[in-house]
C-alpha cells in the first residue's frame, strides 16, 4: 500500500469477530445441537478458557457468601416459620416479628434439678428472684406453660443454684396490680441479684407427687432395671427434660414440645434402659439431629411429636431394646421419617 493509496476500510466491531465466530455458516436446516456446540466450542479461542472458567468460581463464590451472610443468625433468633432472624431483644417483647407470633411464645420455662422458674427478656434467660413474688404470679407462670393451675411454689437459696442459672436474674414488679399481670415476662425488670438470695421454684403439676404412704398405681409393681429397655432419658445440658422411646437404633421418637426451642443436637445426650434417675449412670449417646413435626405450633396441641437421630447406633445388651415392632413398624413402613417431619 503507497502513501497515496487511500486506507482500508475498517471491518465493524462484532462479537462474532471478537469470539472468531465469523467463519461458522449456519445452515438453513435445523442442524443438531451437540454439533453446533461441538463447533461453537471448536472456534472459540483457548485463551478464553481460563477467563470463563474463572468468572464462573467468583460467582459461585459471589453467591455463597451473600447466602451465608442473608441466613445466618448467629446472635439473633431465628423464626422456625421462615428464614427470617430477629435480634434476641425483639423476641418476647410483646410485638409479633415471625409469622403465627412464635417469638412471644416460650417465654417462660422451669430449669436445672429444682424446676427454678426464668423468664426470656432483655434478650436472655433470667432467674426469677422471689421478691415480691405471690401466688398470683405462680398461676400466671404455669398458665404460660400450659397448666390449669399450679401446685406449689417455693423459694430457693440463690447459691443452692447450679453455675448457668446464677448469671442473670429478674425480679416482678411490685408496682403492678395483680389483675396487670397477664404474662410474667413483661411484668418484670433486670436484677444483677436478688436482694432476698432467693429464687423461685415451681411445680405446675401433681403428677410425681405421693399423697401419705399410699401406692400411687392401684395394683402396680416396682419396676426393675432392664425392663423398659426403650425407654429413653434425653437430657438438656446434663439435666432430664423429657422422656423417649427408641424406635431404631438410631431413632428416639418424642414430644415436639420438648425440642421447639431448644433444637441444638449437641446440647443434648440420651440415656436409655433407666427406670429412675437415681439407677447407676448409664452411657450417654449424642444427639446428631432433631426433626420436628412441619406442622407443630407451640400454641396448639396436635403434630406434638418429633424425632431424635443419634450420633451412633445403640447397642441392644439387655439394657436398651427397640419399642414392640407393632409401634416401631409404624415409624418404618409410613412417612414419620420423611416427608412429615421435613
């Protein structure tokens, strides 16, 4: 080309020329897909390779971590209903944050060996100290937890108290009417102690309760070590909260009540064969799952059932056993481990 030649003509940019798809003629028949990919794929340059392949990773990534940062509730409470997270100062505040208000309820629980009585507010569990605590209160505490009524209430020396239960305490206030107290959580205030050194304890039921000297079943027998091999102590945090039956050997079906709230596996153990709490310590097995029923409300009764998988598989010796094969085939044959649970 002279320096008098006029200059070429540049070729419009396109993405075809970019990709070196000029060259690739499409034919007017409808050609099969794996050869126009194969083709597409043949044309397309190397060096593009690692730039895609690259691109690729970093949104996957992308992606990971916004959904890791969206659904985690580390420090809050995570409403059971959605994917939704409160902070934990939301939660028995009065206001509804999830959906069917499950953040106002469980509000109230009785803990550790002697059934102290907390309450959930200003975002942690609170030992309710004995102060200015009436009758009243105690109906209104065991009303919360599902009983018509309550049986006996009673004060505890603060350092007869297990180490967990001593860090955060509640007092009622005194200056509220008795006919103003409807829910104990928001009837109280945060105490750093209490100033009687005691705390209350309660029992909502009479059930356990001997009357005089007189047998409590009618024509009952004591029973002896081994004989209930499936019956199941599952404890919270090295204390019985509720019983069990081994269903499998890797499988304690129990209440749905029990595990609503407290749905961490490792704070759990199970114990099986024990007839009392005072037998000879049995193992301990851990918890590696808790499955609920999808369609248990705390506020209601039905789909009260759920189901605990072990960390390992039971050994049967005589001390543990599987429930009789006419309840245990129930959980095996229908969709109690699949679909209703999940």
């Amino acid at each position: 080309m002279g320096e008098n030649d006029p200059p070429a003509a540049e070729d419009p940019f396109s993405f075809r020329s970019l990709f070196g798809l000029d060259d690739l003629k499409i034919s007017p028949v409808v050609p099969d897909a794996d050869a126009v990919a194969a083709q597409i794929l043949s044309l397309l340059p190397l060096k593009f390779f690692p730039i895609i392949v690259i691109g690729i990773i970093a949104l996957i990534l992308a992606l990971a971590i916004g959904l890791g940062i969206h659904f985690d509730c580390s420090g809050k409470y995570r409403c059971r209903s959605s994917f939704k997270c409160i902070e934990l100062t939301a939660r028995c505040d009065g206001v509804s944050d999830c959906k069917d208000a499950e953040d106002e309820y469980r509000c109230v629980r009785v803990s550790g060996q002697n059934a102290v009585l907390q309450v959930f507010t200003a975002a942690a569990w609170r030992t309710v100290c004995s102060d200015d605590w009436k009758a009243h209160h105690a109906n209104v505490a065991c009303a919360q937890l599902g009983f018509p009524s309550y049986v006996s209430s009673d004060a505890l020396r603060v350092d007869s108290l297990e180490e967990q239960f001593r860090e955060d305490f509640a007092s009622i206030n005194h200056l509220l009417p008795d006919d103003k107290v409807t829910a104990l959580h928001h009837s109280v205030y945060v105490r750093e102690g209490c100033a009687s050194g005691h705390v209350v304890t309660l029992k909502c039921t009479a059930c356990g309760l001997r009357m005089g000297y007189s047998s409590r079943i009618v024509g009952g027998n004591m029973s002896s070590l081994a004989q209930w091999p499936w019956q199941a102590s599952l404890q919270f945090q090295g204390y019985h909260l509720c019983g069990g039956s081994v269903i499998t050997p890797v499988w304690i079906v129990t209440a749905a009540h029990c595990v609503y709230d407290l749905y961490l596996p490792k704070s759990w153990t199970i114990q099986v064969g024990l007839v009392s709490l005072l037998d000879s310590p049995a193992p301990s097995h851990l918890v590696e799952k808790i499955i609920y029923h999808s369609k248990y409300k705390p506020k209601r009764l039905g789909n009260d059932i759920a189901l605990m998988k072990l960390a390992g598989p039971l050994a049967f010796n005589g001390m543990s056993g599987i429930l009789g094969c006419s309840v245990a085939h129930l959980f095996q044959e229908n969709s109690l481990l699949g679909d209703t649970f999940l």
